[in-house]
C-alpha cells in the first residue's frame, strides 16, 4: 500500500543571510521561537523518519514562521521527486495589487515539485481577505491554472469556502486538519464539525483528516476519535478523505499515527485504507503514481 503524508513542515534557521519575518523572531528583549521544534527539521531528518516508519511519500508544507518562503520544500523535492512534492505558500501575495500575482498562480506548477498552494486564514492578519473577498481572483487564476488548494480555517471560516466551492466548481480544495482549532482538544475541538461535513456535498472538496491525535486528550491508539473519524468518512468517503501527520508536532511516534489508521480502525477496508493513505490525495494534487 502507498502510503503518503498529506502534510509536513521542514524548515532552516533563522539567520541573516535567510531571515524569517520580524513577527516569527520577535525582539531581542522578547525574542520567539514559533517552530514546532527548537531546532530545525531537515530534509534528511523527514527521510529517517519516513523510512522507520513505512511512509513513501510527503507532501512538505512551508511553514509560516518561514514567511512565504518555498525554497527548502522546493529543493528537497527536486532532489528527492520520488518521495516528495510542495503546497506552497503565497500569502503575502494575496493583495490583488501585488505586482505579478496573477501570473505568477497561473505558472505556479511549472515549478519543480509545486503541485498546487496552501493558504492560512485562521491568523488575525488573513482573516480580513477571506471575510472581505480580498481572495476571490486568487480562487479564478486556481480554477483556471487547474492548482489545487489547501486551505486552513476554523469551523467559523468553513462558510466562506463552501461559497468559493460553489463559485469554482473546477477548483479542488482541500480542507485541512478538519479545520480543527489549535489548543482544543475532544469535544470541544469537533464541537463544529458538522460545519466541516456539510461540504461533502460539493464534488470539489476534500478533506484532510491530519494530526489527529493532538485535538484529543486520549493516548494511543486514540479511540476516542474514532466516532468522529465515522463521520467524516460517512460523508466524504475514502477517495476525499487524506491521511496527514504534521509530524513535528505529533505528541506520538509517525509509525503510531501510521498504524492508528492502517491497524487500529476495524471498520475500514484494505481498499478504502488505500485511498486514504495515499492514493486519494496523489490523485486529487495531481502527483503521478508509482
């Protein structure tokens, strides 16, 4: 079975010939660390943890404390196609007005290893786009270029997405983490998810059922979201529902959140294992496979 993470975060350090943005640093009376980790996550390290635990593939997510910076995720898939592809970041392009914008979406995936873009809204200096409409030509040039998108949000944000769905029934978007809201956990963390799970209905939307287990106070093997888990399989399916990890994070081992899934659930089949783990999402984001 191909097995392919739907998301995780690589990065290098902060230093002056790379520097990440002011507010990632902070100051030096306050200085911050907004890392998963207190050192940086490497290609090489993402590779040794990829082949403990049976993980063919990764889809590396820039992450933001980098600013809009694709260039490690770029590189290790250029030097490792085989077993790595990008969702890039462009956030701070999203102003309308920002010179080149347009074209550069429609060209996004002739870069190397760039398969489609991942946009954060949940954030206090993006929410305004998405309420605003401040996005909507950005959601045409997708449709239009064929670039599939990640989106994060929260269950007050899902709305919006549905209207865009609905608008661009040619985008493929991909509803990440469940739109799970940091810091909660169990039932407070899912309280909103039937928002998430009346998307279903859109033929273009899919979502990411990633790094589950740190919305639940449980231990492995997490049962306590499998009823969630039901649910959101109930609706969208195993051909829309992705397997993710957001490794750096996890409060498990990568091959526990492997086996949560491919060992633990009894109530899906080798097939539908299949497309969750790896062929759905390689089929959704274009990413040819082996």
């Amino acid at each position: 079975m191909l097995i392919v993470d739907a998301q995780v975060h690589i990065w290098a350090a902060h230093t002056p010939e790379r520097p990440w943005p002011a507010w990632a640093i902070g100051t030096p009376e306050r200085p911050r660390n907004l890392a998963h980790r207190p050192v940086p996550f490497s290609k090489d390290d993402l590779l040794r943890e990829m082949d403990a635990a049976d993980v063919n593939r990764a889809v590396i997510i820039p992450p933001s404390f980098e600013g809009d910076r694709n260039d490690v995720g770029l590189t290790a898939a250029r030097l490792h196609p085989d077993r790595f592809a990008v969702m890039g970041r462009i956030e701070g392009r999203l102003d309308n007005n920002t010179p080149g914008a347009r074209a550069q979406v429609a060209a996004w995936r002739k870069q190397p290893g760039m398969l489609g873009l991942r946009l954060t809204f949940r954030a206090k200096p993006f929410r305004p786009m998405l309420a605003e409409g401040r996005t909507n030509w950005l959601w045409a040039e997708a449709e239009k270029a064929h670039v599939p998108v990640m989106v994060m949000v929260d269950h007050e944000q899902v709305p919006f997405i549905d209207e865009i769905a609905q608008r661009h029934p040619a985008l493929k978007l991909i509803m990440d983490h469940l739109c799970l809201a940091s810091g909660q956990k169990d039932e407070e963390a899912f309280a909103g998810l039937d928002k998430v799970l009346a998307l279903a209905r859109l033929s273009n939307i899919a979502v990411k059922a990633s790094a589950l287990p740190c919305y639940t106070g449980d231990s492995y093997p997490y049962r306590r979201l499998h009823p969630y888990l039901r649910r959101v399989f109930d609706a969208f399916g195993p051909q829309r529902m992705f397997w993710g990890t957001d490794f750096t994070r996890l409060p498990c081992s990568y091959r526990q959140a492997v086996i949560m899934f491919t060992e633990e659930i009894p109530w899906l089949t080798a097939q539908d294992k299949e497309w969750i783990m790896g062929r759905g999402l390689c089929e959704w984001i274009g990413w040819t496979l082996p």
